[in-house]
C-alpha cells in the first residue's frame, strides 16, 4: 500500500481508505448496505492487513449508526488508525440541528466522539456547503476544536472551487485552521473536478479525498449497452447520485474499461480505481463494499498499474469538453499557464 501526504500537513493516509455508508443499513442508507458489527470487523481487519490507515464516516450515515458500528468493530485497533468523521446535515428536527454554525459543529463532533467511542477526530470535515453561517463562525468553531484536542486535522466536502477558496483565504487573514483536504465526487464518469476543484488542490496544497469512486456501481463493469440491469440494482432512468446525463458516454467509457480489465485478467472496477489512483492531486481514494468479495476486489486496485497507453484510452473516452473560460484560455494564453491549469488543459492543448 501507497502511502501520500495528506494535503499541507505531516500527515500521511494509504492510498487507498475505507468509507463505512454501507454501516448501518437504517433510513435511505438502507439502500447502500446493511454492514453490521461482526461483519464490519471483518472488513477492518482486512482493510488493515492490506495497509490501509484511513477510516471515513459522517454522523448523518444511517442517522449515527455507521459511527457508532465502526467504534465498535475498531475497538482497541482505533489507536492504529486515522478515523475521519464529517458534519453538516441534519441530525434533529430543531433550526439548529443543522448546518455549519458554532452550535451544531460542536455539538455534533462531541456526539459522534461519543458514538465512535474515541477521545479525537483524526480528521473532521465539514459535510457540505453552508450558504447561511458566516465563514468565520465556521473556521472559529473548528479552531476550538482543534485547540481542545478533540479533532487533529480539518477538510471538507462537496464544496465549490470558490466555496473552497474562501474557507482557505479567510483561514489564513484570520490566522486560524486551515482545511487541508477536500473530499469530493471524482471518477472516469464525472470529471467536473477537473475544472477548478483539482487545479485548487495542486495551487493551495490541498489534499483530495474521492467519494464514490466507482460512480455508485455504474462502473463495476455491471452495467452495460444493451443489456439489462443486473438484479436488485437501480436503473439508469432512476439514477440520481453521481447523474447520468449521457448513457451512450458511460457504455463507451464501460466498454474500454471492461476491454483493459480482460487485458490484465481484473476486473473493470479495479481498472476504474487504478485510474484514480494515477491521476495528480489525488491522495486516497475512499472504497466501500456491501461484502468481503466485494471489498477484497476493491483492495486488489493498488496493485495495478496501467500503462500510459492504457491510461491515455482511458483519458480520450471520458475527457470533459472545455467550458468557459477554460477554452478561451487555451486558445488564447497557452504560453502563460501554470502547472495547475494544465491540469485540466494540457490534453486539450495537445490536441492541437
């Protein structure tokens, strides 16, 4: 296992993490898994053979569920491991159940410390965008947490690139903690990151956590042109996390992938991760499985290495156009551009 630096900051996590959604099976996470405490032992012992050392949870999963099923299942095992929680959405029925206020923020890291059954958060991140509170509340409240010792680092997640930015400008004029990761939507099939999220991440030092790396199944290798959905899986008209607003795009991207899998005698997931795991600014990617099959095929990723063939086939199928003002800058300032906008350019330019 591959070990990287957590964006500015000594910490390092594996290449590979475990996100624990499919704990819990209670509410609308029913539908991702149903993983109870015998069975999530089992995983994190496997996990941690394999040398993963990052664990990602967040209080909304399974209403607290997942949190309190991963302190149990970790046990005395919790002081060898990074544990990653996350707030944000709403934990009550109250106005203030919610959201990134002082209030919340406190009030939800201290409950899942209690539910997690540990003394400290290796990293908290904030869950999603809050249009509402002030961003200095935000940053105040997270600074007390870090000074009481209850959280070591701070991230967050699903942000935009200038929601991203303000947090980091506003830490540094203040002189308080500064994000050093972002946990974000990122695969073969969406690549919007790639327009300022990734470009922020190279700029700002920030590292990059990937949720739902294989886009919620879509590119397991299960779903193909022309055939219907496997069993007791959703339909593609009924997607809505990550959205498919392309299905003949997706069966193309799904059709190299499975092509490059036979070639190396794995399967098409497996390619799909080795393809994250190649990519600039990323430093783990967050797996989860509904089973021990499932999740050994997973871990079998950071094994695999593509070839620059592979991965430039892998590139041409599934490259996003350029929006604006991102084709007007490679038309027209291609001599002036830094190492973090050819990120997102420097296959457009090569084009030409």
């Amino acid at each position: 296992m591959q070990y990287r630096q957590l964006g500015h900051s000594g910490l390092k996590v594996s290449a590979l993490s475990l996100g624990t959604m499919t704990f819990g099976g209670a509410g609308k996470f029913a539908k991702t898994g149903d993983t109870g405490v015998d069975e999530a032992r089992s995983q994190i012992d496997r996990c941690i053979d394999a040398g993963i050392n990052l664990f990602d949870t967040a209080d909304v999963y399974s209403a607290g569920k997942a949190e309190e099923i991963l302190g149990q299942a970790l046990g005395k095992k919790r002081q060898q491991v990074l544990v990653a929680s996350k707030a944000r959405f709403p934990m009550g029925a109250g106005p203030n159940d919610a959201g990134l206020s002082r209030h919340h923020l406190i009030r939800a890291c201290e409950a899942s410390l209690r539910r997690l059954n540990t003394d400290y958060l290796d990293l908290y991140q904030l869950h999603e965008w809050d249009g509402v509170t002030p961003v200095e509340e935000t940053l105040r409240a997270l600074e007390h947490l870090v000074s009481s010792g209850k959280v070591r680092y701070v991230g967050v997640s699903n942000f935009s690139g200038w929601h991203l930015m303000k947090h980091l400008g506003a830490a540094e004029h203040l002189g308080l903690v500064r994000p050093v990761s972002q946990q974000i939507h990122y695969t073969l099939q969406a690549r919007e990151a790639e327009y300022e999220l990734l470009p922020i991440a190279a700029d700002q030092d920030v590292g990059v956590l990937v949720w739902s790396p294989l886009a919620g199944g879509l590119l397991s290798g299960k779903y193909r042109r022309n055939q219907p959905a496997p069993a007791g899986t959703r339909h593609l008209a009924n997607w809505g996390e990550p959205p498919v607003r392309d299905e003949e795009r997706l069966y193309d991207i799904v059709d190299v992938l499975v092509d490059i899998a036979r070639s190396h005698g794995v399967s098409a997931a497996q390619v799909a991760l080795a393809w994250l795991l190649a990519q600039p600014t990323i430093t783990s990617v967050v797996i989860g499985a509904r089973n021990d099959n499932q999740l050994q095929d997973n871990l079998q990723a950071a094994n695999l290495t593509l070839s620059e063939e592979e991965l430039q086939r892998l590139e041409e199928v599934s490259r996003p156009p350029l929006i604006y003002p991102y084709w007007h800058q490679a038309a027209t300032a291609p001599d002036r551009l830094s190492d973090a906008d050819l990120l997102l350019l420097a296959p457009h330019l090569q084009q030409k």
